[in-house]
C-alpha cells in the first residue's frame, strides 16, 4: 500500500496536471479558509458598476419577488465551487472564494443586479466531496458561477438533474468540459486547442521542430494533455524524437531524463505538469549542459514558484496566455481595475492568480447576463443571455473568445521566464496585445473524452425554468 505522504504527493500532482489542463493559474498559499456560506455586503455609498469597458454591470434598482431558487426581492445565492479544505494542499484554488468574494463586494457596493445584492454561497468540495456539496447546491443555489473543481465529473450528473447552471471559473474532465447547461467565458472544448504559441516558435526556431521532445507524468489527465499537444505539433509537421512519462510523485532525480532528452537530440521541449517540477527538472538540465532552445510549458507555469525554485536553471521556458499579463495592467484598465479591487476588498488574498481572473470574467458574464431579466431573474433568462454571447473579453480582461458557441480564443500573448522574470514577448500582437489569427486553434481528431448531456439524466431543456 502507499504511505499517505507518496498517496498524498500522487494526488497533488494529479490537481496541478488538471488546472494544466484548465488552462489557469492557481495558488497553493492559504489566504483564508473561508465558509460554506458567505453572505457579502457592499460599502454604504453607492460605488461605479463599471468594469474595464463593459458599463453598467451592477446596479441600483427596484428588482422584487422570488422568482427562482436562490431568488428574494433582495438577495441572489449564487454558489462557488473550489478545494481548499484538501489536506494535502491547503488552499487549493482560494482564489476563486477570494473572486468571488472580491467581485460581490464590488458588485453590491455598486448597487447589486438591479438592486438584488449578490449573496455567495461557497462550497468547499476538498477534492473528494464534488458529489456531497453540488447536492448541497441543488438544494438553496440559483445558479453556480465562478466555481471549479479538480474532480468536476463527479458533480456533474447531479447539476444536470436539478437543472443547475454554470458559469465555472474553469473546467477540467472531459464530462465537465462537453456538459450541457454550461457557459464558459474562456472556453476550453474538448476537440479544439490553441496552438498559437507552437507556431510561434516554429517560425522562431524552425530546425527545433524536427527535434521535439514531450514529457508529462503518468496520469490520465496529464496524458490526455501531452497526447493532445502531440496531436497537434505533428499536424504542424514537427517531428517528436522522445516522448516519455514520469512517475506521478516525482522521480528521485530528473538528471536520466535530461540525460534521455540530451542523447535524443531534442531541441525543444513539451512540459506538461507543474511549475515546481520543471524547475526540478531545468536544473538538471543544467548540471549536464543540455540547453534546448525552449522549453514550452502550460499557463499554470505563470508562476512566481517556478522562478523562486529554479533560480538561474530557468531559460528560454515560455508560456502561453489568453490574459493581459500582469506585468501590463498599467496600460490595460481592466487588469488595472481588476487589481484595484483586490487591493480595496481583501488586500491579503493573492490577486495575480490567473485562475481568478478567470473566475472574475465568469462573474462579469453572470451579471450581464442577469441585469438583462430584470424583474424576472429566472434560470432559463440567464442561461440564454450568457448563450447568446458572441464576442467576450471580460470588459478588457483577456482576448476575444465566444461564450454562447463555446469557442475559445484565436489570440495569445507569450510569456518568457528566465533571469528570475517574466517578460512579454513580441509574438505579433495587435492594438488588443494578443497576437491573433483562426490559425491559432486546431481542431483534434483523437478520443479524449465527451461531456455529460441532459438526455443523460432524463431530463431536456425545457426542463430549464
């Protein structure tokens, strides 16, 4: 049997290959380990709705009647989903409690959604307990927003048949990622991916791409991703001269694998899986003089512990993201705002996690999506608002996605970590800051998965109310 120490370590490398997946940031600092309700309150005066360039999002107004679960003349429940509790990583996901704290604050202030003050009803699944808290959901929430779960398919048929929507922060299974009555505001379909950044490089460093080399751990998700990024790269012509796995908990030395790599000729390298490990593995790198001209890792990497941990060892590692970087927010106001409001509601939370600011387009969706039912705030009135959104930044926050068709971003930015920084790098951006074009997403044609649907759990849309 395994001791709980390697358990545990197998089961947090698992976590972070699942938020690779998502596509986020994350944080492993606790910051609070928050309630299983928090109700919030906004500040005595009515503040500005405004969000980057979006207007109006929240509201005074005279909305009444309880109109749905959830519903009061004066209160909306809204749930949020995310593991702190899990033990073998405190604060797992905080950020997207601290959101939607932050984001409620700042929406009450404001007035509320027409004049309903936004009420957020967290649940701490703890990694295990998805089942126990989305039934806690079905029960009192009106809708889920801003939530993820790094075990969302264990949840899922239970949203569908009490007819919960969602508006996650981030999704991750194959069940969760394909599931009916879900909008997303950085969409993450499970056929499609964003290879804006391989192009990138092949055009920067053309004689690499006949000397790849992908390595991930030996999980199913962290499997799915590297076979997805293989699929992908060979349809850009690149040839993959190594392609290996290692153990979940870590290896006890990376040097065989540099080693491995450095005798395949590899020229540039796939990670798939957590920012602590790379870091591990680029200073072995290191010690046997193996440079490959980049090392391409997934958004979670955009992380200050990568930095911290590799010290000098990191070079030429770049990373991907649909975000304006922090490193930019002086010159984008959304990011600026979205800052400003961490700093004024919970200036102890981490706010340059790019999980929530993910989770904070998610809650700009919601309202937008729900100031439009006025009065009559029902399920059915918001889900179809969110669905029919084409065209959505999250007020400036990140490139142009479409919600409503669930198709995520043509755009990227590139980040580079070396020297103990991050740098912005010139990837052809336009006067948006991403560098976009239909060309940066693929369609894949591998088996990796399908979502839950309503026909599933007996039920149709117009069972939505």
């Amino acid at each position: 049997m395994l001791g709980d120490d390697v358990r545990n370590r197998l089961i947090v490398t698992a976590v972070l290959a699942a938020l690779a997946l998502a596509a986020c940031g994350r944080s492993d600092t606790p910051t609070g380990s928050g309630s299983s309700t928090t109700s919030t309150t906004g500040a005595a005066s009515a503040a500005s709705g405004d969000f980057g360039t979006l207007k109006n999002v929240c509201q005074k107004g005279s909305a009444g009647g309880s109109t749905a679960q959830g519903v009061t003349s004066g209160d909306i429940t809204v749930g949020t989903f995310a593991d702190p509790g899990f033990p073998g990583r405190p604060g797992l996901d905080q950020e997207l409690f601290d959101t939607a704290e932050v984001f409620s604050k700042w929406c009450n202030a404001a007035g509320g959604i027409n004049g309903r003050k936004i009420v957020v009803d967290q649940h701490d699944s703890a990694l295990f307990n998805v089942q126990a808290k989305m039934v806690e959901a079905c029960g009192k929430d009106f809708f889920l927003v801003g939530g993820g779960a790094v075990f969302d398919n264990q949840g899922v048929k239970t949203r569908l048949s009490c007819t919960l929507p969602d508006i996650p922060g981030y999704v991750v299974t194959a069940e969760a990622r394909g599931a009916d009555l879900k909008v997303e505001p950085l969409p993450n379909p499970i056929q499609n991916i964003a290879v804006g950044e391989f192009r990138w490089l092949g055009n920067k460093y053309p004689a690499t791409t006949k000397h790849v080399g992908i390595i991930t751990g030996d999980l199913p998700t962290t499997v799915t991703v590297a076979k997805q990024a293989a699929e992908a790269v060979k349809k850009l012509g690149w040839d993959v001269v190594y392609n290996d796995q290692y153990p979940a908990a870590g290896p006890s030395s990376w040097a065989p694998y540099a080693q491995a790599m450095k005798d395949k000729g590899v020229q540039g390298v796939i990670w798939v899986g957590e920012p602590e490990n790379l870091a591990k593995l680029e200073t072995d790198m290191k010690d046997i003089n193996f440079a490959p001209q980049w090392v391409r890792a997934d958004t979670n990497h955009y992380d200050q512990k990568l930095l911290d941990t590799g010290g000098d060892s990191i070079a030429n590692t770049y990373i991907p993201s649909s975000f304006v970087p922090f490193e930019q927010a002086s010159k984008s106001p959304a990011m600026q705002q979205y800052l400003d409001e961490f700093a004024k509601y919970k200036p102890g939370a981490k706010a340059k996690a790019l999980l929530g600011a993910q989770a904070w387009s998610a809650w700009l969706l919601f309202a937008e999506s729900a100031k439009q039912c006025g009065s009559d705030l029902t399920r059915k009135c918001v889900y179809d608002n969110a669905r029919k959104v084409a065209d959505w930044t999250g007020g400036g926050l990140h490139a142009p996605t479409g919600p409503g068709a669930n198709k995520g971003s043509q755009c990227f930015t590139l980040l580079e970590g070396g020297g103990g920084k991050f740098r912005v790098m010139n990837v052809g951006q336009d006067a948006t800051g991403f560098a976009c074009s239909p060309q940066n997403r693929m369609t894949l044609q591998g088996d990796y998965g399908k979502g839950v649907t309503l026909a599933d759990v007996g039920k149709t849309q117009a069972d939505l109310k």
